[in-house]
C-alpha cells in the first residue's frame, strides 16, 4: 500500500525559514510608530492630577486648617503680647508652629472633654456691679445667642423681632421677613389647622460655629435659617407638627438640632439645606436642647425626663427628673449634665446614673416681701424666702412661676454656670467636678423673667435675655421688667 503524503499547514509552508535570535543591534533599534507615546502618558497623568485621591482630599483640609489656626493663633499673639519687630524670622516661625501646636492639642483636649478650666472660684462681677440693658426689645425676649468670638449676639422675641448686634458697642441690626411669596419658595408651608397666617412669634434660636448662619424656631412649626452676612431668610424647614421650642448647632458642624412641641427632635444639615433625621422618645413636649461637638443630643421635656441621644449608636439615655418637669438643660462637659425645673430646683447628673447626683433646691426662691400673703411660718425658708410651692390659691400660676428655673448655661470647658428665674435675679454657681455639688458664688439683680443665658467663651461676661412674660406662656407678669438683653461683665 503506497505511504500517503503527510499534510503540511499552509501556515508553516509559507515560512520556511527558521526563528533567529534577534541580534542586539535590532533589539536597541526603535520601532516607527504613528502612536504618540509621551503624549498619551503625559495625558494620562494630567487626569489623575485632576482627579483628587482621598488622601490627598484629607490632607488639603488638614492643611487648610493648620492654616487658619495659625491665623488665629498669630492674631492672639499680637493682641496679648508687644514683641520686637527685629525678631529673627526663624525665631518668629517657630513660636508660631509651637502656638498652633498647643491650640490643636487644647481644641482636642476640650472635644475629648479632657480639660476643665477651673474659674469659678476667681469670678468676680465687674462695673458697676450689676446687670445693664444692651439691646432693647419691644415685647418678652426668648432667646439670645453668641457669635463664635463673642464680638456678636443675636436675640428674638414674641413679636418676631429678629436682631444681631455689636457686643461691644451694642449698635443693632434688625433681620428682616421676606414677603409670603418668597418664604413659599424657600419652603414655607401654609398654616395647619384654623389658622389664616402663620405666627412670626419666635421661640428659640442659634448661631452656627462659623458665624455663617442664623436658625429660628418658632409657633409657625418651622425651621429658619438666615444669612448673618446679608440678614436675609435663606430657607424654611418644614417637617415639625408642633411649635419649635429650641434649637442649637453641633459645635464646629453645620448640623442643627431642633426639638418641638410634637416631641420628636429632628437633625438638618444646613449647609446642603437638607433634613438628615427624626429622634424620637420623649411622651411629651419638648422644651430644651443642647449638643457639644459629639453627634449627641441632650432633651429636656414636660414628661419629667432628660434624654441623651447617642446619634451614630441609635441609642438614648433617659434621665428620670424626681419632681415635676424639666425647663431647660444643658452640658457640662461630655459626662457631667445640669438641668432646671419648675419646682425650682437645679439639678447636677452623671452620664453613669439615672438619677441626680446633686439637687440644689429653691435655688430662685421668693422674696418674701414680694407676696402678700400670710404664710404659715412652716412654709418659711431660714433665709426668709418663701417656698417655691407656696402659691395663692386665687392666683395659683402667677406666683409659683416667678421661681421656675427658665434657663441654665455652663461656661464652655469650665466649672462656671448660671441660672435664672422670674424672681429678680441670677445666680452664678460653681460646679464641684470632684465633690460632684453647686456652690453659690454670686446673686445679681435682674428685674423680669430670665428666659435665656449664655456665657461668653472667654467668660468675660453673661448675656440674659429678659422679658415681661415667660418664654413659653403667659402664666405670669411683671410689669416693672424691660424687655431686651442685659450683660453682665465678669472678672476672672
């Protein structure tokens, strides 16, 4: 049989020849190409630049930030200290790192709740003494609030009366309401319920830490926001059932807290003019908020409990009051809490109990003098004050209002507070952060209803907003009060 003729693969067949090793000669030579090579890497690389990595993002804001902090820090310098202008310009970069050095380690120190200024024991009261009238207002002031440096405060009042002014020099400037129409697009809803025209009565209102943007709550249900630059209404939060009692910013964040009368607190971003969350917990109104630079919101109500809300956990602690409702709170530092309440006591706490650890009680007592009546001498204070649960049975609101503690603030980062009543004064205290009490340091006049405090950051001074009539009511009256915001100059 003949032997068949093996098949061959065209491929093969046309290539007779062998594979070589390339000399060096042909490998060292270049290739003719049409395809731009340095063009197309350096195009390449031009779009990860534009493209910002997020480490790079980090580090840019971190940068920005050592770069304002050294601005403030070289402001301070020349303010407290006269320094050579021959100074060695090495010398000068120096002391300049070392002073944001401290600054970044004291702002983590203060956030981390790590420091506590001890000041109260040295507080003195400046002047004349006493309290004077910086800015008046035609009806009862209900909140008052500081700029970020002190240089500027914001007050409001029951009549709608937006107004910032100089603390120094007290010259005003009035917000002004934008018309119907234009408060409808920026997100205005229309009235609930038999109410024809919503309520300009403002309850409660705070500063942003850049200084940048005013909130408002009030009877109308919703949140304001304003631009302190221009006083203009930027945006209307809609969302609450119920008035807006209280407000505040998360320190250094534009995150606003807002509690209402619907008991629920809700969370906005201000900046991107966003609603971000709803808390809920409290079986009653709210009456009182505050938040450090911690995602943490701490409520008081009319359900005889303090709340502390654990946002980034979903969790909240509840803090039983042993007496009636809660007016007003407020942090101490991370740990430590102190509130008021209507039976006119101040009340001191600890993130680790349910219950006070200290009760001052009728810390804003009667004046004796002040009531006619013939009260039994068993319902007499030693000091000659009348009981906070002493009323006239014919007048039964009016005279036990005068003593409900309305407002509590604590100097930020110290041991310093404050409160006040109706009764005619305010009373700085001093907060034992070992014996875990509340001295008394000092008793200053103030003629009217104190509806709202707050300290300076640097403590030289206290603002006290004061009306005729309480913040949230009318249960009570006097007459003799000016309606406006009184400061208090401090000495340390």
């Amino acid at each position: 049989m003949p032997r068949k003729k093996k098949d061959t693969d065209p491929f093969f067949a046309n290539d007779s020849r062998k594979r070589r090793k390339p000399n060096d000669d042909e490998q060292d030579a270049e290739i003719d190409s049409d395809f731009d090579e340095d063009g197309f890497f350096a195009a390449a690389s031009d779009e990860d630049s534009e493209e910002e990595t997020g480490a790079e993002a980090r580090k840019r804001i971190a940068q920005d930030y050592i770069r304002m902090v050294r601005q403030i820090s070289q402001k301070e310098k020349e303010k407290e200290a006269d320094e050579d202008d021959e100074e060695d310009n090495e010398d000068a970069e120096g002391v300049r790192d070392s002073l944001v050095a401290q600054k970044l380690l004291k702002e983590q120190q203060e956030e981390s709740g790590r420091v506590r200024r001890s000041i109260a024991s040295s507080v003195k009261v400046s002047g004349d003494g006493g309290f004077r009238v910086l800015v008046k207002h035609r009806q009862s002031v209900t909140a008052v609030a500081l700029s970020e440096d002190d240089s500027k405060g914001f007050s409001a009042s029951k009549d709608g009366v937006i107004m910032q002014w100089d603390v120094n020099s007290g010259q005003c400037d009035r917000f002004k309401w934008p018309s119907d129409s234009v408060l409808k697009s920026h997100g205005l809803k229309d009235p609930q319920g038999s109410a024809t025209r919503q309520s300009k009565n403002v309850l409660a209102l705070a500063a942003s830490s850049d200084a940048r943007y005013l909130a408002t709550g009030g009877l109308d249900r919703h949140v304001h926001i304003w631009d302190t630059r221009t006083r203009e209404h930027v945006q209307a939060f809609p969302g609450h059932r119920g008035p807006v009692s209280s407000l505040t910013f998360r320190q250094g964040t534009s995150e606003l807290f807002s509690g209402s009368f619907d008991r629920t607190i809700k969370i906005w971003n201000v900046e991107d003019r966003t609603y971000m969350n709803t808390l809920f917990g409290h079986q009653s109104e709210v009456l009182s908020i505050d938040c450090l630079r911690k995602e943490r919101g701490l409520t008081a109500g009319r359900d005889r409990s303090m709340q502390l809300f654990k946002v980034h956990e979903e969790s909240r602690l509840v803090f039983r009051a042993p007496a009636s409702s809660l007016e007003c709170c407020c942090f101490v530092n991370n740990d430590e809490l102190l509130s008021g309440s209507d039976d006119g006591s101040i009340e001191l706490w600890t993130v680790m109990r349910k219950k006070p650890v200290y009760i001052l009680r009728n810390a804003h007592a009667l004046p004796v003098d002040s009531v006619q009546s013939d009260q039994k001498d068993s319902e007499r204070l030693p000091n000659g004050n009348l009981e906070n649960g002493y009323h006239n049975p014919e007048n039964h609101h009016c005279l036990s209002a005068f003593s409900w503690v309305s407002a509590v603030t604590v100097c930020r980062n110290s041991d310093l507070a404050a409160s006040g009543a109706g009764n005619g004064s305010v009373r700085l205290w001093a907060i034992g952060s070992e014996t875990k009490d509340i001295k008394s340091l000092h008793n200053v006049a103030l003629a009217g209803f104190v509806n709202s405090l707050t300290f300076a950051k640097s403590a030289e001074f206290l603002v006290a907003g004061v009306g005729q009539e309480p913040r949230l009511g009318r249960w009570g009256r006097n007459a003799e009060a000016r309606n406006g915001v009184s400061i208090l100059p401090l000495k340390l």
